[in-house]
C-alpha cells in the first residue's frame, strides 16, 4: 500500500500548472467580472437580446467566456482540451451542451452526436465518461405524462418507444465500446421516469460492472433514502449500481412550483442540510464498494476533503477505479489539478456545441458562479493569489 500523499486545495502552483501568466491573466480578468452580480446580469441581458437580434457577438463570446468554459464548438474543436487536462491526468467528460428543439429530429440528432461522443471516448484513457440528458432525447411533457401516470395515447406511447430506443441505442453502445455514462438528474418532476430508464439501463448492461451510472441531487432531501434503495435493488437484480453524487442544479425552480402547486417541496431546508446529506451519502457508497461505483461530483471543498480521508480511512489506492471526482471545466481548478496530482480519479465535464446553441449553458455557469456564496470570490482569490506568488518567484 503506497502512503497516501496530502492534499492541499490551496496549492495555487499546482492548480494553475497548465496555466502560462497570459492565461492567468485573462481568468484574473474574467473572474473579476463575474464577482459582480449587476455585471453578470446585464451583460446576461445584454447577450441574449444580441443573440436574439442576430447581431455578430460571437467573435467576443468564442475567445473569452466560450473558451474558458468550453471545448469547442465541436468535438474536434475539443481536443485542445482534452489535450490539456489529459497531460496533467485528469480526464474529460465530453457534454453535448445544445438544448434541442424537442422534437424527433433533434432527438435523434442528440442521439447520434453521443454516439460520436461514445466513439470518441472508445480506448482513450483522457475520456473516461460519456454524459447525457433524456430530455435531449425524449420530450419532456411526454416523462411528466409518464411519471403522473396520464393514459397515453397510442401516438404518445410510440413516442416514449422511440425515446426509450434512443436511450437504450446510447447505453448499448457504451457498454460495447466499454465506456461508463453518466444519465444527469434533472426535475424532480420527471425524475422517477429519468430514474426507472436508468435503472432498466443497470439491468441490461451493469451486471459485470458499472458501466451506466444514475446522477443523485443530494439538495432532494429523500435522496439518500433512493439510494439505499437502489443499492438494495441492485443486489436483489445482481447488477452493480453506478452513482454520481451531486448537490443539485434545479433548486430555485423546484421551490417556485412547489410553492404555486401547492405540494411540500422536495428541497432540503437549508444548505447545511444538504451538505449533511451529501457527505452521509459519499460515506454510504465508499461502505459498499462491492456494488457500488461513483462519483463524487462537486466544486465543494470540504466533500472532496472527506473523500480524501474516507479512502485513506478504507485503505483505498487513490486511483480505485471504483471512485472519481469530477468538477465543470473552467472551474475549481483547485481541486481537480491538486487531486490528480496526488493521484486520485479527476475528470471535468467540458461541454461543447455551436456558441450560439450553448450560450443558455454558459449563462447558467456564470449566474451559479454568482448566486453560488463565495465560488467567484473564492477562484478569483486563489488566481490573485497564484499571480502573486509568480512576481515573488520572478525576483
């Protein structure tokens, strides 16, 4: 058993190794921009309308906030950064970031740019996940229909067929291609349809290993309840369970409809709570690592920290093919860099797609940066703090 190495998520030298002073310089730049709450949203606003006019934008988008959050707008475009994090062992979890049409071109459309995503990842150790959303391959009003037990009609129920096909092409593949997928968690009000595909998914193609992995929103205050049970039922079907812990992406809209329907909400009470059931969460899997595999996907600090000594507590390798982290590209390079530098499973979810098209994504990443207390003061002061100590080296 090697010695565990110590992990420090201060070490800036690490977590911006990849980083020359130039592109340092340019995140110091953007990130002091997005500190600012007025800025993010005006500018938010300012973009959409320039989009929804037509006007040529994308020659200021592509170079800055594109390209920091970004593979490209192509999985060639990608590779640049696949590139860059595989050189410093971290993986790259390539995400088709375009939201469709919602009908059945752009379904299938989704469907075969995953199939090019799982192609791409097929014997590349630097992609160690694909990613997808059912709601980019099924119509969202069809799962609510579904999970509310609606009778369908005879056209609607060919429609879910398609869909499921759609979902069950993606999972096949993946497990010929020997490539693990994460479904993400989405609305809690298609989340059980979302959930009985995933788990007919693990059915089919986890029964030697996880391969299909169901995301969990630890932010739902049943959740780790649903995962004992899934653990339980994966036993029971002799199948492993897959599961990606993450905190959670819909929760201001999870309260509004609860509160205008009229049902208790399905949030935790407060963020400690959450972050109470989280790390409750990551100690249940890393128990039952004999049918479980996950990820821990989070850009919170101390979670990672508990992982840490939580493998060290188990006596696990670092590099247990049982366990990654994950954190967004462009974000919490502090973690994933000073993770995989102790030799630790580390991958980013880099999304890709026409700059246009993944503009609702990038929008989304700089509100969370903002409304998320301390993520934009916390990476600005770290890149503050890196430039810093690099005048110091210099002198």
């Amino acid at each position: 058993m090697n010695p565990i190495t110590k992990v420090s998520f201060d070490d800036t030298a690490v977590a911006f190794s990849s980083k020359s002073d130039a592109e340092l310089y340019k995140m110091y730049a953007l990130f002091k921009a997005m500190n600012s709450n007025t800025f993010v949203k005006v500018g938010g606003t300012l973009l959409n309308t320039a989009l929804s006019l037509h006007l040529p934008v994308k020659f200021i988008i592509k170079p800055t906030i594109f390209n920091h959050f970004c593979g490209g707008e192509t999985i060639e475009e990608s590779e640049r950064a696949i590139k860059e994090l595989g050189a410093y062992n971290i993986g790259t979890i390539l995400d088709y970031s375009v939201e469709g049409e919602g009908d059945e071109k752009s379904f299938n459309a989704t469907r075969d740019e995953l199939l090019k995503c799982i192609e791409k990842a097929h014997g590349n150790k630097h992609i160690p996940f694909a990613v997808f959303k059912i709601t980019g391959l099924i119509d969202i009003k069809l799962l609510e229909k579904v999970q509310e037990r609606q009778e369908l009609t005879a056209d609607e129920r060919a429609a879910f067929e398609r869909g499921r096909d759609r979902v069950n092409t993606i999972c096949k593949r993946c497990y010929e291609r020997d490539v693990r997928v994460f479904i993400d968690a989405e609305e809690s009000w298609i989340q059980d349809t979302i959930d009985n595909l995933t788990y007919e998914m693990m059915e089919l193609y986890n029964k030697e290993k996880a391969n299909i992995y169901n995301t969990y929103q630890l932010y739902r205050h049943d959740r780790l309840d649903v995962i004992k049970r899934d653990y339980e039922n994966a036993i029971k079907g002799g199948y492993y369970l897959g599961a990606k812990l993450v905190r959670g992406a819909y929760m201001e809209k999870e309260r509004k409809r609860a509160q205008l329907e009229g049902y208790p909400s399905p949030i935790n009470p407060t963020k400690e709570a959450t972050d109470k059931l989280f790390n409750e969460a990551l100690r249940y899997c890393v128990e039952r690592l004999d049918r479980i595999a996950f990820c821990n996907g989070t850009h919170n600090e101390d979670s990672c920290y508990l992982l840490v000594e939580l493998m060290e507590e188990f006596e696990m390798e670092p590099n247990d093919p049982r366990v990654h982290f994950a954190q967004l590209y462009g974000m919490s390079d502090n973690l994933s860099y000073n993770l995989a530098h102790a030799g630790y499973n580390v991958a980013k979810y880099v999304p890709y797609g026409p700059v246009v098209e993944v503009m609702p994504y990038l929008l989304r990443r700089a509100n969370e940066n903002t409304a998320i207390a301390g993520q934009s003061s916390r990476e600005f002061t770290l890149i503050q703090s890196e430039i810093e100590r690099r005048k110091k080296a210099k002198q």
